[in-house]
C-alpha cells in the first residue's frame, strides 16, 4: 500500500548547520494495516509522517501509495495533528467539513456528512461550539472527524493523544481502536510511547535518530478486537512488547550520549 | 455588553469627578476665557443649533471618511503582505518606522506644498496618520496565526489563494479589527490637526475662529463635540470588532496583541 524506499532528508538550522532527519529510510505499510512509529525524540518520526503526507519535500529516495509516487498533499490521505490543528473561529461542524469543503464538496452534503462524524465521534449537541469551548480531548475528536471526513485511503496522525492528560488519553485510544476495528483504514501513527505503540499497532515500526531510519519493525501478536473491556491484557505479550520496546529505545538513547560525550568538543 | 454596562458606574463617576472639578476651578479662578463644566454644556448645546458647526463637521469629515477609506483600502491588504511574505519587509520596514516615529504634525507643511491646501491634502494627512496602525496590526495579525493551520489546510489540498481566504484572513481578522480602531483614533486626530496648523477649515477653522474672536464658551464647544465625535467612532469600532471576532475571545490567541480589548 505505502511504499518507501531510500527516504532521505536533510534541514538547515537557524545557525545554518545541516541536520540530517531521516537518511536512507525504508518502510512498507500494508492495506488495512494499524502501523505505530515509535523512536526517540528527535529521530526523524514526524518528519517521515509529514513526507508521507506530502507537507514536507525530502531530498532523495521515493513514497509511493498503491504504485503512485506521491507528489504533495493528495485526497487519499488526511492527517491529525498533535496540536489539533482547528480553526479556532469556526464552529464544529464547519471545522469537520473543512477538507470537503477544500475539495468543492457543495454545502448541504458537507454538512451532512460532517454532523454524521460528529455524532460518530460522540460530540453531539456540540455542533456549534467553537474549539476554545471544548476540553482537548473534545478538540481532537474533532480532529479526527475531519480526517476521516474526507473518507482517506490512509490516515496520518502525529502523537494525535500526546497533548491529552492520561485518562483522556486512555478513552481516545479506545474510540480510535474501536473505529480503526470497525472501519480498517490504514493508519501510520507517531508515537513516543511504548505502551500506546503496542496498544495500538499491528506492527511497530522503530525508529533510530543519527541515522533516522526504522530500525526494526515488531510485529504486535495481541487479539484483537482491542478495544472491549478497558483493552487488552497488559500482562503477558503486552508486557513483554512494552518491555522489550523499552530496552531498544534507552540503548538508543545511551549510545546517543556516548556519542556526544565521546565528540571532540 | 455586560462587561460595558458593568464597567457603567465606574466611568460615570470619574466623569462626574472631573466635571465637578472643572467647575469647581472655573469658578475658583474666574474669567472669560475660562468657562465652567455647565457654562460649556450650554455652548455646546447652542452651538449643536447652529449651521456653521454641521458646514464645519461635513467639511472635515470629508476628509476623515476618505482619508480613512484610504488608508483601509491600502493598509490592510499591504499589512496582510507583509505579514504573509517577510521578504517585502526588507523593503517597507524602514518607511513604517518612519511613519511610525515622525511626528506627523512635522510633515504637513510639506504635504501643503505638495498637494495644495485643499480637501486632497487634508485626506492625504488623514491617510499618512492612520494607516500605519492599520499596516502594523494587520501584519502582526497574520504573523500570529498559529502556522500549524496553515499546515493543516495545505495537508487537506489547499492552495495559496485558499490559505489566505480560509486561514489567514479569517486569523488576521481581531487584529485587523484592533488596527483599524487603533487607526480611527489617529485619523480624528489627523483630521483636526491639519486644520488647526495649515488649513483653516472644518472644525479645526471653526476652533482657531472662536480662539482668535475670543469666544471662549463654543471653543469650549467645538472641542467637546469634537471628542464626542471621535468618543462615538471608536466606540462604533469596538462593535464591529466584537462583533466580528467574537471567536478570539474563546482562546488566548491574542492576549499579547497590542491596544486589544478585553
């Protein structure tokens, strides 16, 4: 479905040093897949997210969705952002409808289909609040409702939960799980935690910063449906994964501050 | 509104203080050129009678309303310019400084003598006063809209022309709104000052008349009128901008924004 091969880029800084985010990265996302990227701060996840979602143009290497190569932002994908992203001056529903609206969908339809989301989301009666008016975890599921309003092949969503407190979080990773198990689109999710990452992912895609690549995909051999009963069992496999995701990650950090601490200054 | 009616009381009683003051000192002091609190509402209710005033309001208005325009029709787009490209802001941040820093009042013999002492270079002042509020604050009123929209937008397929329509303009709107309430207050100002300095017309004649024949209770007047006047756009301004941006009073957004109201 998602094809990457060779990703390669490079910033400047504002002190004009070049910082390479992602060098040589490859990746695959099948059909209908729940894939989680997890790595360090710093590794490049948002940045391979965001070349995904054609916002930012990457120096080398090719992303192609079912064989196209994406050029830009494009209908079949839509994203979530870690900040929620809303207009703050338009009401719910006008913030649902927004991509259909981009797209020339006429105002009745959009409406439509914007309130259906909403209600789906399980913010009824709130149509016409305004995002100041609602709780963060209201906002994103807003956020949400407006990516899948645009009905995407693959949705986007970076740290969607991370600017959330706990227990919202908790409720939101089930509605998503819930959705995602009804619906099956195919989702690339960032993440720095490794309990959402296996909570979540069919596969979790790990991350190394200095290269940014992923370094290792792990396969998540939890039943699903997830969502039921407060999710799954976080003893056993759950553990297991969150445990071993863990001990790459703080060697990955580790071998970072060797590497710092080892440069000559 | 309920915030204005609360804050009612309040006004009316520093108000009362300094009428009461006025015509505490008035009469203190004595005079004709000084005319009590009282005396002065008298005069201004007479002089509301006379034609003369009405001749004089229409005649600086008519700067003040084209003045304005133009510097609305300018300034905002040119503001939105520059807030959204910052390569133009090499070019234009040395002119706004110097409109920013000039006293104005400096460069309207110039403009006499550029533009003749008529009603074009009456607005022309009027104009060069208040656009620079206007610029300022719709420039700063693009460069406070959180760039993640912008992102957001371009993520769901839009194109420049629709980042500006659907998030830049509606983002700009409380401090364009700030700008132009803040450049209203200039324009009265510029409108007046060119009368009494240059070009004796309008409400600036008519004050520079009463001056020069001694009438001291309708220069009182005029003034009065003159503030009242100005006192009814601002707070005409304030509506619209409540009115408009009721939004940005949801969120913090604009907490920092110069001159904003709360």
């Amino acid at each position: 479905m998602i094809e990457i091969h060779g990703l390669s880029k490079t910033f400047t800084d504002r002190r004009g040093d070049t910082v390479t985010a992602l060098d040589d990265a490859r990746l695959d996302v099948a059909e209908n897949e729940f894939l989680t990227l997890l790595g360090p701060s710093g590794c490049g996840k948002t940045t391979l997210l965001k070349c995904i979602a054609g916002l930012v143009p990457y120096d080398s290497g090719t992303i192609e969705i079912d064989g196209r190569p994406i050029q830009g932002p494009g209908p079949d994908r839509a994203m979530v952002f870690q900040n929620f992203a809303l207009l703050p001056w338009a009401s719910v529903v006008d913030n649902v409808a927004f991509g259909l609206r981009l797209r020339g969908v006429a105002r009745a339809e959009r409406e439509e289909r914007a309130r259906e989301l909403v209600a789906t989301m399980g913010l009824a009666g709130f149509e016409k609040k305004l995002p100041g008016e609602l709780s963060g975890g209201m906002q994103q599921r807003v956020g949400i409702a407006r990516a899948l309003a645009v009905q995407p092949q693959v949705l986007l969503m970076d740290e969607p939960f991370g600017a959330v407190d706990e227990q919202t979080r908790r409720l939101l990773q089930e509605e998503l799980l819930a959705l995602w198990e009804e619906q099956r689109p195919t989702v690339v999710f960032v993440t720095h935690s490794m309990e959402e990452a296996v909570l979540l992912g069919d596969r979790v895609a790990l991350m190394s910063a200095r290269p940014g690549r992923v370094a290792e995909l792990v396969p998540v051999d939890l039943p699903r449906p997830r969502a039921r009963g407060g999710g799954p069992d976080r003893s056993g496999v759950y553990a297991e994964l969150t445990a071993y995701l863990w001990d790459r990650l703080r060697e990955m950090h580790e071998e970072h501050r060797t590497v710092r601490t080892g440069a000559p200054a | 509104m309920t915030r204005l009616n609360a804050r009612l009381p309040y006004q009316i009683l520093t108000f009362a203080l300094f009428a009461a003051a006025w015509e505490l000192y008035a009469r203190a002091r004595g005079g004709l050129l000084l005319p009590g609190f009282f005396e002065t509402l008298r005069a201004t209710g007479a002089l509301l009678a006379e034609p003369e005033l009405w001749r004089a309001l229409y005649v600086s208005n008519q700067a003040l309303v084209l003045g304005f325009a133009i510097a609305l029709a300018l300034g905002i787009p040119l503001g939105i310019l520059l807030g959204r490209f910052r390569t133009l802001e090499r070019y234009a941040d040395v002119w706004l400084n110097i409109l920013l820093v000039t006293p104005m009042a400096a460069i309207i013999p110039l403009l006499v003598m550029w533009t003749g002492i008529g009603l074009t270079s009456r607005t022309a002042l009027v104009t060069v006063f208040s656009i620079v509020m206007v610029i300022v604050n719709s420039r700063a009123g693009v460069r406070q809209v959180d760039p993640s929209l912008i992102e957001m937008a371009r993520s769901f397929g839009a194109r420049e022309r629709e980042i500006f329509t659907r998030v830049l303009l509606p983002g700009a709107l409380p401090a364009v709104m700030t700008g132009v309430r803040l450049g209203l207050g200039r324009a009265v100002t510029g409108m007046v000052i060119v009368e009494l300095l240059m070009i004796s017309d309008g409400v600036g004649g008519l004050i520079l008349e009463y001056r020069g024949l001694l009438k001291a209770p309708p220069l009182y007047a005029t003034i009065v009128i003159i503030l009242a006047e100005a006192l009814l756009l601002i707070s005409a301004a304030r509506w619209c901008e409540r009115r408009l941006t009721h939004w940005s009073r949801t969120t913090a957004t604009r907490a920092n924004l110069a001159g904003s109201p709360k």
